[in-house]
C-alpha cells in the first residue's frame, strides 16, 4: 500500500510499503508434512501446531516412508527456508535469469537465489500428497475471504500505532504462518515472523511489532 503524496487524514504515511508473506509456499508445506506425516521434530525455536490440523497420511505410507531422515532435517530446512522468505529478492534477479549468456551453473546459482531452498529440493515431491495440494487450497481460501475486508478492518490499519513506529526503524516485511498461538521471531533489520492468530488480534500484534522498535 503506497501513495505518490500524502493524503489529508490518512494516517498511513503515503511512503510506507510493508510486505505480507502469507502464502509462503516452503513454509506451508513443511507445516504440512511435519503435522500429516507425523514427525517427532527435536530442537528448540520451532513453530507450534498448525491451526487446521491436517488429515494423518496412512500407516502404510508412514511405513514405507524415511520418517527418521525426515526429522532430523526438518529443522534445518525449516530455518533455511524461512530465513530466504524473511529476505526481498534483489531486484536485478530475475532480468539476470533471463539473459542469455547464463550457462547451467550461473542459472541454478540465480533460482536458488530467488526460490532458496524447498523440501522438494531435499526430498523430492513424495511426501506431498494431493492432501497437501488440498489442504494448502483452503489455506488459499482462508486468505483469499480474509482479502475482502474493507481496508479500514485490516490488521496493519487497527495497529497501525504500533505499525508505523516499525516501519520507521526498518521493518519491511511480515511474514505469518498459520499457527497456534503467539511464535514472533524478528527474522532480520527488515522482517518478522508472527502467527495468523497473533496478526488477527489486534493486541497482540501490536506487542509483536512493538518488538522491532
């Protein structure tokens, strides 16, 4: 949301552009699997359960499957891949990939760039079911009625008291997953991490953005 000039009584500043990463596709599908799959992820600083807890894999699946392997990787993944959706793209990127001249090294070196790391690039694709595509399809939905609010009844508008002191000392972008309760983490000078149940209650993210400042 931006303005070329600023507007009488808008207290938005006509300059400030935050981000909203909700749909960041690597994150959804680890939620995912680590919840269908049932993995026993060891480590500390990991995200809680996911609101709408997806329907189990069968034990035949789970059986064949590497479960062990999994979950030894998950929290490195998990870190990696938010750690890339925390950042915004250089924006030369993507003119770069379309430049000819590129050899098979340079372009893989460039869509890491862009894309980071995924579990398809860990794992392949097995682990996600048409469950996965099912259940990230009403995640889809979900945000797509939340989209038609008027603007005035968005989270950034009710705390935007909180919201403008954080885009003044860098904030840029927010990055929400669809979790259980209050998981804030400040991702980096420019990013922070809050939950869908904390970006909907107005109290509570503004505490979370009160944490940039």
């Amino acid at each position: 949301m931006r303005s070329m000039f600023p507007l009488p009584d808008d207290p938005w500043p006509h300059d400030m552009v935050i981000t909203i990463e909700d749909d960041a596709h690597p994150l959804l599908e680890l939620l995912w699997i680590r919840e269908a799959w049932g993995l026993q992820i060891e480590g500390g600083d990991l995200p809680p359960l996911l609101v709408d807890t997806p329907t189990s894999v069968g034990q035949t699946e789970r059986a064949a499957a590497p479960i062990a392997e999994w979950e030894v990787a998950w929290p490195d993944l998990w870190h990696s891949c938010l750690a890339h959706v925390s950042k915004t793209p250089h924006p030369g990127t993507i003119e770069r990939l379309q430049t000819s001249e590129l050899d098979d090294e340079g372009r893989d070196r460039l869509l890491a760039e862009l894309f980071g790391s995924s579990w398809r690039d860990w794992f392949g694709s097995d682990a996600l079911t048409e469950a996965s595509q099912e259940w990230q399809y009403a995640m889809f939905r979900q945000r797509s009625d939340r989209a038609v609010r008027p603007v005035e009844e968005g989270p950034e508008r009710l705390a935007l008291d909180a919201l403008v002191p954080a885009w003044r000392a860098g904030l840029t972008k927010i990055v929400e997953i669809p979790c259980r309760g209050t998981f804030t983490r400040i991702l980096g000078p420019h990013s922070i991490l809050v939950t869908a149940e904390t970006r909907a209650d107005p109290d509570r993210y503004r505490e979370a953005l009160i944490l940039v400042t």
